[in-house]
C-alpha cells in the first residue's frame, strides 16, 4: 500500500454516496482510483440486473422463513448437581500457557480460563481444550475492575448456552455456576465473555473481536 | 440487538449490495457462495442490523458482518476452487501478490485473524486504524499482520513448488 492513494474502503466509501472532497478530488485527478471506482458502478449495473432489488427482497424473505432465528442449543452441557461440582475446585498457581484477553469498554479487561476435571486429573486450560465425554468443566473469569459481564457457550452451530446474563462482578477473579458435564455428543464451541452488548453482538453475527474467547474442541 | 424494516434492508441492498458481494467473492473465491454470503449478511441486517444506524460507517458495518459470514461459509470448501471467470476488480494500492496470498492463507487463519487480514490487505487501512477497529493495541496489530505475512509467503511458496 502507498500513501498517494485513498485506501480501497474509502474509495468504496465515495462510489457509494459519502461526503468526502479530500477523496473525490484525489479520484478525479488519478487515472487508477477512477477507473478503480468506474469498475464498481459497473458491478453495482450487474448486480441490479440480475437481483433486482424487488428480487433480492422476496429471496430474503424466503431465506427468513426457512432458517429459524436461533438455532437450539444441543444440550450436551449439563449442570452438575452441587454436591458433585465440588469436586470441581479452584487451581491456584496452575497458569495456563497463555490467556486471550480483550480490553472492555470504560476501561479494564477481561481473561477467562477453563478447570477442567478428567479421570481424577485438575488442569486449568486456556486458549483452548479438547473435549472428552465425562470432563467436567468450570469456566474461570478474571476481571480487572468491576464491570457488567455476560459470559456463555456459542457452538460452532450456532446454538448458545448463557452463563452469567448482563451482571455486575468485581475485580478479581470468579469461578463460574454451575459446574458442567461433557455429555456423550459434545459440539465445538466457544466461551465468550465481555460486555452484554459484545457478547450479543458475538451471538449474532459471530464478530469475536470484542469478547474474550476460550476454545472448547470436540475430540473427534 | 433489534433489526431493520423491509425497506430499509431494500435501501442498504442498493447503495452497498455489489459492494458486499464484490467482497464476498474476494474471500471465497466461489461465486455460488459469494452470493450465499450475500444473502446471509442482509438476513443479519434484516433481523439484527438496528446498530448499522447508528455506524460511522453502514458499509464498514456490512463488510464486519460479511467477513463473519464468509469465515463460516469457508469452513464448507472442501476442495479448491478453480478461479472465478472474472476477477472483482482491485486497485493499484493493492500489491496483488501479497493480496492472494494472504486470501489463500485465510483458511488457515483463526476467525479474528481474518478480519485483521481483511482490513488490511483489502481496505488497505493502516495498524492504527486496524488497532483502532478491533480494539487491539498497534503493537498486537503489528504481530498478527507479520505472523500472516509469514503464513501467506509459505502458502505462495506452496502453490509454486
């Protein structure tokens, strides 16, 4: 990339209607940005041909009407009862390799960890773990201030188990409720934490920039 | 999160759809999908694209949303696909090379790294604007783009032996 040109998103940004003279005039002196932009009001005339937007609508509300809004969640986590779970406990001075953290609005950041509890063995996990039916998991959350969180599972099918909803938790570190059980299908999946909004966002459109993620594999 | 009336969809479709699918076909290089993917970024506005509104930018919002969208259709290519008829058009600030390189490596990327590729080797923005979009330090941004090189020249280095 050079610095004598627009970059292409503000070139695209132009073709399609946004005020920006510092551009314009550019594209109107540079052979290669105009012939750049003349191409796109070109594939703009192909794509209106051929899906018309009347068109492109009715197919929209086809592909609504067939695909369910939420997928559901396959249930292969199941909460342990509170006298198990205990069995569950806190690893303290066990690190994982690394921890993916993502800073959160207003300030402060987020680093989440997995115990997971396999033929009698603790371990403390993270970025990721591979599944076996019979682990039983609990999901660690580090806070570095106090901040509204949500945190929960996103299955790679789209299904998704909340944890915690949109709640207050001070800094420090918190180990989830309840504690889970791998049962006999697992799904790959994601662990998502971050502000209400990120997580939503995440759930929706499977934008994980702005929540942290721990990877949960399922053993093939 | 709530969505957008049928109008609107229809509105956004007009000013941004080719642009959107443009994009869609440099990503997947498969014109079937491309227009899959289409299709499943205005459902996403349709049902949860009240937020586009309110966006800087609508079409920084679509292509967010269209990168996402491409990252799950990639994971149903199961063999390569032979070149589309006819290239999406690009421009010079472009170095192709290493453009279709790092296009080629994104199937190995994880889901966040792609976006990181995409805003930088398609939009063409800079670390600080990237840092700025994902909410990345530069330094992070600075690391992610030198491990991608490195992906995309030993995926080049792959496709030429």
């Amino acid at each position: 990339m050079t610095e004598a040109h627009p970059s292409p998103l503000q070139l695209d940004e132009l073709h399609a209607g946004k005020d920006d003279a510092t551009v314009a005039a550019h594209v109107a002196s540079c052979r290669a940005c105009a012939d750049y932009v003349a191409a796109l009001a070109r594939e703009r005339e192909a794509l209106q041909a051929e899906w018309p937007s009347q068109v492109f609508m009715r197919r929209l509300a086809a592909r609504a009407a067939a695909k369910p809004r939420w997928p559901r969640w396959s249930r292969w986590l199941v909460a342990i009862p509170v006298m198990a779970a205990a069995a569950v406990a806190l690893l303290v001075g066990l690190q994982p390799a690394s921890f993916d953290t993502v800073r959160l609005k207003g300030g402060g950041s987020v680093a989440l960890a997995l115990i997971a509890l396999r033929d009698g063995v603790q371990e403390r996990n993270a970025p990721a773990f591979t599944m076996r039916p019979g682990d039983q998991l609990r999901i660690e959350l580090t806070l570095t201030e106090r901040r509204v969180i949500s945190v929960g599972v996103l299955e790679d099918t789209g299904g998704f188990l909340p944890l915690v909803e949109a709640a207050t938790l001070d800094a420090g570190l918190h180990v989830l409720e309840p504690a889970l059980r791998v049962d006999s299908h697992p799904t790959a999946s994601t662990v998502i934490a971050g502000s209400p909004d990120a997580v939503q966002r995440a759930i929706t459109t499977r934008d994980l920039l702005a929540v942290v993620t721990l990877r949960l594999n399922a053993q093939p | 999160m709530g969505g957008l009336a049928h109008d609107e969809v229809a509105a956004l479709y007009e000013a941004y759809g080719h642009l959107v699918r443009r994009r869609c076909g440099l990503t997947l290089r498969d014109a079937a999908l491309a227009d899959d993917a289409l299709q499943e970024v205005f459902l996403k506005a349709l049902r949860y694209g009240s937020e586009v509104k309110s966006a800087a930018s609508p079409l920084a919002w679509l292509y967010r949303v269209a990168d996402n969208c491409c990252y799950t259709l990639r994971k149903k290519i199961t063999a390569p696909s032979p070149p589309p008829a006819a290239e999406p058009s690009w421009h010079p600030v472009h170095h192709l090379e290493a453009r279709n390189g790092v296009l080629a490596a994104l199937a190995g990327l994880p889901e966040r790294d792609v976006r990181v590729a995409m805003l930088a080797f398609v939009d063409g923005l800079s670390q600080g604007e990237i840092a700025d979009e994902v909410g990345s330090s530069r330094q992070t941004v600075n690391r992610k783009l030198q491990e991608i090189r490195e992906r995309a020249l030993v995926r080049l280095r792959g496709d030429d032996d």
